[in-house]
C-alpha cells in the first residue's frame, strides 16, 4: 500500500527531529553533570545567564568576568591536613640525613616521629621553620622540579594521587565558566610556587592566573646564568584579609563571582559581593563523611563558622556536598 505523500512527509520531519534531538545531546550535554539538579545548580546556571545575556540588565563585557577559587577545600581536598604541608613534611624526611639536629628539635623532632599535630603545636613560627626548611635556599626551577617529582609519586593517606584529589563538579565548573567567557583565578593562602607547578594541568589554570602566599625572591647569577632564588623569607601571606589585597595587588579587577570553603575566604567573597552589579558568592559546604569528610565550625582544617553564618545572612550559595554532588572525585576509587 502506498503512503499519501502527506504522511510520507510527515514521518520524515519527526525522524530528522528525533536525529537532531540526538544530535544536539551528544553536541550540547549538560555542561555541569556531576551537580544534582537543584537550587544550588539553578543559582549557578541562573547567574551566568543574567551575566552573558547582551540584552539583559546585569550584562558583564567579557573582560570584567573574573571568577577567583580558593584551592584547598574548595577545588581539590583539603584533610587531613593540608596537601602542601604533606609534601614539606615529605620533605622533611628526606632531608633529615642532612640535618641530624632535627632529631631533637622542634617542629622537626615530632614530625619525623609522625607526630604532625605536636609539630604544628608550635602555631606560626613551627610552620615558618617548616616552611623555610623545605622551601627556600634553592632556586625556582630546583623549587619547580622537585615539587613535580613528589606529585609524581606521592600518595594522600587514601591511596590516590594527590592530584587525583580534585572536585570533579569544582572541574565542571571551572570549564562552564570559561565557555561562557569568564577568566578563573586560583586565589589561596597555599604557596603560589606550589600551586603553580600544577594548576594549568589539574584545573586549566595558567600560573599567571594564580594567587598566592609567596616568599622572597632574589636575583643572582650562577655559572654565567641568571636564577631566581627562594629566600627564608615571608613576602606575601595570600589568606583572610590578604585575599583582597592579593586580588587587587596581582588582577587588578574586583571578581564578580568567587568560591570558597573556609572561613579564610571570608573576605574574598565580601570583597566580590559588595561591588555594582550582579554578584555571585559560593562555600563548599563538606557535609560528605561516607564520600569525602565532614567538617565545618570546628575543624582545625578548613574551618567554616563565620563564613557559614555570614552565607546564611546574605544569601550566598552554599553547596551541601552530600546532596549536591552526584560524585566528588574523578576516579569512583576516591572514597574514604
């Protein structure tokens, strides 16, 4: 039986609808599928629409779209303590050969004991010693190397990579903002050396888009060579009220979107939030014990009190990791 040349028609345009329905999934998947769908998504989704809309109110040029992210608890894990303190303590051991007075000597004594919070008993000044310890007195390409090798090899206490230690949603996120013109920073209170070795292949984060606490350089010539030395020296602290100053001092452009975990972002996100226009402030909230951790007012680490209340007060977003994330780490290996 031949069809009417109607219905012939008709069943054509509904299968070449159905293959361009197809074809614009596989084309244009949800940019953010590690996110339960929610308020939490819908704000994030909402405010990047309000700010790319050229017809809109809240429109931002391109130029003006900076979006700055802590780092530690915020894009990759942070417990049990942070993951640059794991590698001077690293550090600190292959060291100790060197060193046999640090046998006897705080904060070294207890570290090479294993005992890590003896050694940060010591507050500030343990930590200045560790960090001197182990990251000054070499150049930054030395500095560069070896932070490399350790990441190359180092495991966290759950068996992964540290660099295999990263918010898979945080990475989403990261991505849906650049497709839609935003420039992302690292802001962080962790050393900007560090970070840099890591950020652009971890987090599409070039190192002259990253923020952070610094020590003093030096400029000297070795063998007929000009190097850059790091000193025992503190520069520059990139943490609470330093956020701010370091944004300005380093970008030059107040953000319209920032994200943090912890109280040390306090300042940031009021930073962000109290320019003109549209604003957008977001915590990670770790709320996760069975998938990550959970912890906020009372964590030694990653402290989250008068940030959370704050939140709370202005209406920030706040992710609730455990219901919020469809999955935390890239790998369905990353649980505790």
């Amino acid at each position: 039986m031949r069809l009417p040349l109607q219905v012939l028609n008709l069943g054509l345009a509904l299968i070449a609808l159905a293959a361009g329905n197809v074809l614009a999934q596989q084309i244009s998947p949800d940019p953010l599928l590690s996110w339960n769908d929610g308020a939490t998504k819908q704000a994030i989704v909402e405010f990047v629409a309000k700010v790319t809309d050229e017809e809109g109110t809240d429109f931002v040029p391109p130029a003006e779209r900076i979006a700055t992210f802590d780092n530690d608890g915020t894009l990759w894990a942070e417990q049990p303590f942070y993951f640059q303190l794991a590698f001077a303590v690293d550090r600190i051991k292959a060291l100790a050969p060197q060193h046999p007075e640090w046998q006897t000597r705080e904060p070294f004594a207890s570290i090479l004991k294993g005992d890590i919070d003896s050694a940060l008993a010591g507050g500030d000044h343990a930590l200045v010693e560790i960090v001197t310890a182990t990251h000054a007195g070499m150049t930054t390409t030395e500095f560069e190397q070896i932070v490399k090798g350790w990441l190359a090899t180092a495991k966290h206490p759950k068996g992964l990579p540290y660099t295999e230690m990263i918010y898979q949603p945080m990475l989403e996120l990261l991505n849906y903002l650049r497709a839609n013109g935003f420039k992302t920073y690292i802001v962080s209170g962790g050393g900007v050396e560090f970070m840099r070795v890591f950020s652009e292949k971890a987090y599409g984060i070039p190192p002259e888009q990253v923020v952070g606490s610094m020590g003093k350089l030096q400029f000297e010539p070795r063998d007929n060579q000009p190097v850059l030395v790091k000193l025992p020296e503190v520069d520059f602290v990139d943490d609470k009220d330093g956020k701010p100053i370091g944004i300005q001092k380093f970008i030059g452009r107040r953000p319209i979107a920032s994200f943090g975990n912890s109280d040390g972002d306090l300042q940031m996100l009021q930073w962000t939030t109290s320019g003109d226009g549209a604003r957008f402030a977001l915590i990670v909230h770790h709320t996760d014990p069975q998938r990550e951790w959970a912890y906020d007012r009372n964590s030694r680490i990653g402290r989250l009190d008068k940030a959370l209340d704050e939140a709370t007060a202005k209406g920030w977003t706040v992710v609730d990791m455990k219901t919020d994330w469809k999955t935390i780490f890239p790998t369905e290996d990353a649980t505790p």
